[in-house]
C-alpha cells in the first residue's frame, strides 16, 4: 500500500534532495506517493503546514520551533523535525 505525501517546498537550492528523490524513484521505491508543491513565501508554506493542507515541508529550521509554540501568527502545531539538511 502507498503512503499519499504532500510536500510543500520553496524553489531553492536546499530543496533539491526532495526533487532528485523525486526524479530518481527514490519515493516510489519506499511505496511513497508524493506531490511537491511549490510554495510562495516562507508563510505560506507555514500556513498551510499548520492547517493541514500539506503534511510536510522543506523549512527554515526556525519554523519548527515556531510552529510548535503558535509564533508568527498560525496556531500551535506539533512539529516534528527529523532532519536538517543545511546549516549556515
């Protein structure tokens, strides 16, 4: 059975490692459906994680925290995040 992912990403170099899994069948082999869904802004991205519209998201590592704890004006959400890909 395949797990249904949306992915909300903004088009920037750090989001490549969910465009290549994409491309190189690296979801499908893990029975992974997933649609990435180019984002607008950093809020919107963080708005539609808070309300469900997508189930996970390529976030500057603040978000999480942020999301967890209701800042930035969308509701408080449990965030988890399993993985940093760039730190600067």
């Amino acid at each position: 059975m395949q797990q249904e992912i949306r992915i909300g990403v903004i088009a920037l170099t750090d989001s490549a490692p969910f465009v290549v899994a994409q491309k190189t069948g690296f979801f499908e082999a893990e029975n992974l459906t997933v649609e990435l869904i180019k984002q607008a802004s950093w809020a919107t991205l963080r708005d539609k994680l808070a309300y469900g519209e997508i189930d996970a998201a390529h976030m500057l590592s603040p978000m999480a925290i942020a999301l967890q704890l209701g800042l930035g004006g969308s509701p408080k959400k449990d965030v988890l995040a399993p993985l940093v890909l760039n730190r600067s």
